[in-house]
C-alpha cells in the first residue's frame, strides 16, 4: 500500500540522511497527483540494508488498485541482464568464447549482409567484413536492428516480416533464423545500435543448453535467485497483482493500453523473449541487484564467477554510446556512458551531465522501469513503474538525483 514515508529505519546505517530520502517521496506522489503516472514504487539498497521502500498511486486505476511493493509489472527490456547472465553462465562452463562466431551455433548467421542504401523495397548490400560473435551481440555491437525503432529501412522490414519477439506466432528458433535473412543495420562491431541482439542471446541459451530459453532462464537464474514472482507470463493466482499498462492521453494523463486479465501476458507466450518478454516484482528485481553487487552471488548460491561479472560490468565499446552511434536513447543522453556484456556503463557523470559514479551498471524498460547498481557506493536502486514509451517523462534521471542526494557517508 501507499506509504506515507519510505525511508526505513536501516536508512541512517546506510549512510543516507533519513529527511534528504525522504524528498523522494513528495517526487513520488507529485508523479501520481500531477497525473504523469498511474502509479510507481521505488526501492533504495545501500550497505545490506533496504534504506528506502514506497509504493504510491495504482497499479490498475479501473479495479481500484493500489500500487504495493509486489504489484507484478512488465519489465521489458529489464529482461536482458538476466538473459545476459544466463548465456555468461554457459561462457563460465565452456561452451564458448566472446568472440566465437554465432554461427558456429547457428548457421542461418554465416555469410550476412550489410544495407548499404535504398528502401525495404529495393536496398544495396554488401557482404559483412566478419561474424557476428558473442560479444557482438553482448554489447549491441551486432548490426541487428528493432523493427520498432523505425529510423531505417531495415527497421520497416523487421516490422513488415514480423520480426518481433513480443508479438509472433511463430517459435523462438524461427523468429531468430527468419531475422538472419535480413541485412544488417551496420557492419558487426562498427556501431551501436539497440536491437534483438539479446533475444537471439535467448536462442543461443535454448541450443547451447539443450533446453528451451524459458526453462533454462526459470530453473537456472530466477529460481537460484529467489526471484519467485517473475516468468514470462503471469498466472491466474497473481494476476491480481498484475499492473495495467498506460501510456499518455491526450489529455495528458495515464491512458489505459493493456488491461490485466486480457493482456497476452495472461497466458504463457508463444515465444519467450530474452530481450524483453518478462514480468515481475520490485523486491525480485533487487535480488538480481544484489547478486550482480555481491559479484555473482546471492544467499550462498553462487551463478557467476567475480571476474566474470567484472567483465559483464567494464566497457567494452570505443569510448561511450554516443562516439559509437547513439547519442539518445529513451529520454537519456548517452554521452559519458557505454555498455558492457548486458548493462550500459557510466564512463564520466560530468561527461553525462548526471549525478554518479564511473562504473555503475544499469538498464531500463520500455514502460518506464529502471535499475543501477553502483558498485563503488554498494548501492542498487529499482523503480517500477507502467508508463509507455520509457521516453515519456525523464524519471528515471529525476530519482537518480533525489537518491544520491541522500548519501552522506
């Protein structure tokens, strides 16, 4: 339920002043009054201990919900980091290198083709100068592109042939090997650009493993991991606790797009995307959180090596996002920032114009939810919210502010 403060009691012992976290909860119930947000939790981990806790407005505003700390949302592209530990954890046991081609996994990926110019029509293409590899993908370094991006012609086809991991019909393998027919966006590892690269990661997990995505994904990271409310759709026993979706009306307030009960996230999906297919909880996301802080470890169940998850959180691009191609994304600059095996990297917080830390990891979703981790400060803060597109309201720079402003010490 709303709380009327959310700083806990740990706050002073996580070195946070208890009033200056306490601004976070006039931004939050500014957000629900102000009508940006239908509703939207927050939850601040410092030092071991939850220092910061709150839950403000609804999740569903037709039913009368309240927002709750384990009100279920959809995570979208929060999905990635766990996918993205799920295909490390194969690395760690062998199977492959980073910069092993992926069609020695999957040979619809040999011989691909570069756009050069033209309309989805009628387009110019070369041969690729190289394989697309591990870390290509990895890092969005692949030249696979998101039909919704829709800044090239490439984009209208993965649109036109239904090259979407949230809507198909058709099996992860077919989506993937249908995507390998269409050119590349950019050369592999020239630029980066966001795309499927990380549903493709999904794929790979289901070949290398021998199991499908979804099953590897629940038994092997989310179940280890204590993350009980969080799969690829929500069953009938929680749907209660599922959030409507809402974007922005023309009059300004949160409009309904996606019911709970009929959503398609109601039933299990015909593809599970690893790039952004799943749903869950606040405190399911911070486990995640302190397993990537603890270095590869949660509750003495160890996924990852430490040296593994310093690789996954270094940069691994020339420089940050913007030298590599992609100056904004989401309502975020990316200059002072680049990307490691999953997670985007803070290179300079004075390059980016952001209050921070060099070496913080973090990503987002496309309603709006967010996450970081800051090593340096043991720190990890997760944000829910059901708002769509993530471009909507600059939120998520508004509670990295208010959040560091409390540290003290």
């Amino acid at each position: 339920m709303s709380a009327p403060n959310g700083v806990t009691p740990r706050a002073a012992d996580a070195g946070l002043a208890p009033a200056r976290l306490a601004r976070i909860d006039g931004w939050m119930q500014a957000q629900v009054d102000g009508g940006r947000l239908a509703g939207l939790s927050a939850l601040v981990f410092r030092r071991g201990e939850i220092a910061y806790r709150a839950a403000y407005g609804m999740a569903d505003v037709a039913a009368s919900a309240p927002f709750t700390d384990d009100t279920i949302v959809r995570i979208y592209s929060m999905t990635k980091p766990l996918t993205s530990t799920a295909i490390m954890m194969l690395y760690e046991e062998g199977h492959f290198q980073l910069d092993d081609p992926i069609a020695r996994f999957v040979p619809a990926f040999r011989d691909m083709r570069v756009f050069t110019g033209g309309s989805r029509l009628l387009y110019g293409s070369v041969p690729a100068e190289r394989d697309i590899t591990f870390r290509d993908l990895l890092t969005h370094t692949s030249g696979l592109t998101y039909g919704f991006m829709d800044a090239s012609p490439v984009d209208a086809l993965y649109r036109e042939q239904g090259v979407d991991f949230q809507t198909s019909t058709k099996s992860l393998a077919e989506v993937v090997e249908h995507a390998a027919t269409l050119p590349l966006l950019a050369q592999p590892g020239a630029a980066w650009n966001y795309s499927i690269a990380t549903d493709v990661l999904g794929h790979l997990v289901a070949v290398i493993s021998g199991q499908p995505f979804a099953s590897f994904l629940r038994h092997r990271v989310l179940a280890p991991l204590g993350m009980v409310d969080t799969d690829f759709h929500v069953p009938a026993d929680k749907i209660d606790r599922f959030a409507a979706l809402y974007g922005r009306g023309p009059d300004g307030r949160p409009h309904l797009l996606d019911a709970p009960r009929s959503s398609r996230y109601a039933a299990p999906p015909l593809v599970t995307s690893g790039g952004g297919g799943l749903a869950g909880t606040a405190g399911d996301y911070l486990r995640f959180c302190r397993f990537m802080l603890n270095r590869g470890e949660l509750d003495g169940v160890r996924l990852l090596g430490r040296k593994t998850v310093e690789l996954m959180t270094a940069n691994h691009l020339r420089g940050d996002m913007a030298e590599m191609g992609q100056a904004r994304f989401s309502e975020s600059s990316y200059v002072g920032i680049g990307f490691g095996l999953g997670f985007s990297v803070m290179l300079d917080p004075a390059r980016a114009q952001i209050v921070g830390t060099a070496g913080e990891y973090a990503w987002g979703g496309a309603a709006s939810t967010a996450f970081w981790c800051d090593p340096a400060e043991d720190l990890a803060v997760v944000m829910l919210t059901q708002m769509l597109p993530s471009s909507t309201y600059p939120i998520r720079r508004e509670l990295r502010v208010l959040t560091y402003a409390g540290i003290v010490d």
